[in-house]
C-alpha cells in the first residue's frame, strides 16, 4: 500500500513538472488570436520576418508528446495559425488530446501509397468551427513526421479545403 502511494505521488510530480513545459497551455488552440506580445509575456519567442518559434526549452511538449518544432504566424500581430510538428510514434497521443477537447472530429484517413514501403492508412482528421479549425495528420508529407495545424477558418481554409478534398479511404501518394 506505501509503495503504491509513493508511486502515485512520484508520477504526479512528475506530471505537474512535465506540464509547466507543455506548450498546449500557451500555444493551444486557445491562444488563437492573442497578440505577440501577449504570447511573448508567456513564451519566449524567436521572430523571423514570417514566423516566430518559441525557445526550445520553453516549448519542448505539445499536449504531453515531444515537439520537433512549432512555427506561429501572425496576421495584424494576432495569432492566426500554429503548426505542431511531431514523431509520428506520438501521434495517438495527440489524437486522444485533439479529440478530449474538441469531440471526435471528421475522418479523412487515405491509404498511403509510400515507394517501398508499400500501402497503409495514413490518418487526418479535421475539425471545423466557426472560430477555430484544427487539421491532424499522422504522416505529414513524410513518413516519420505528424503534425497539427491549428487557426482561424479563414488561415487553414486552403488546407482544410485539401485535406477533406479526397474521400476518406481513398489511395493517395505520402
């Protein structure tokens, strides 16, 4: 019984330190309209001319997976669109966390075809409101990589027009 308290207590520290890290709590989809400045107070973010990046170590989990990388655009200084790129071995993760939050989302999983790798289902998912639109694809372009593509309506439009473009279960190249 001890043993099994101090192992419950072990995992939530644990979670409690590994969450101060997760980005879904500044960058989220909830921060979708906030000024730079008012992400920057949160984050510390590095700015090219069309994207920002937060620090690596200020952004280092996205809804509990590893990130590889995060790009935030901005249209009139406000959040418009965040890109969330991952390994592709965490992408069930993500779903579970999209989909907590946001309800189940529509399927437009396609069999990808990849070289000599053969066919398998890739999957997307998208979720569409009036004020927010989400895109989750479990092999984005590459084999090893998924992301989540999150905005206004009016940023993912031509994504969310090419991702549900294909119906679901359809034969397509990675």
């Amino acid at each position: 019984m001890r043993v099994r308290i101090l192992a419950a207590l072990a995992l939530a520290m644990a979670g409690a330190g590994s969450a101060a890290q997760d980005a879904w709590n500044a960058l989220g989809p909830g921060a979708i309209g906030a000024s730079r400045a008012q992400l920057a107070a949160q984050v510390p973010l590095a700015c090219g001319a069309d994207v920002c990046r937060p620090a690596a170590d200020a952004a280092s989990r996205f809804a509990g997976a590893p990130v590889e990388r995060i790009d935030l655009a901005f249209d009139a200084d406000r959040l418009a669109r965040v890109t969330v790129r991952f390994g592709t071995q965490h992408y069930a993760r993500v779903l579970d966390a999209v989909r907590e939050r946001f309800g189940e989302g529509a399927d437009h999983s396609y069999q990808a075809r990849a070289g000599m790798a053969g066919e398998f289902a890739a999957g997307v998912f998208v979720w569409s409101r009036p004020d927010l639109a989400l895109v989750l694809e479990q092999y984005a372009g590459k084999i090893d990589r998924a992301q989540l593509v999150y905005g206004t309506p009016q940023a993912l439009a031509e994504l969310v027009r090419d991702k549900t473009a294909t119906p679901r279960g359809a034969r397509r190249d990675l």
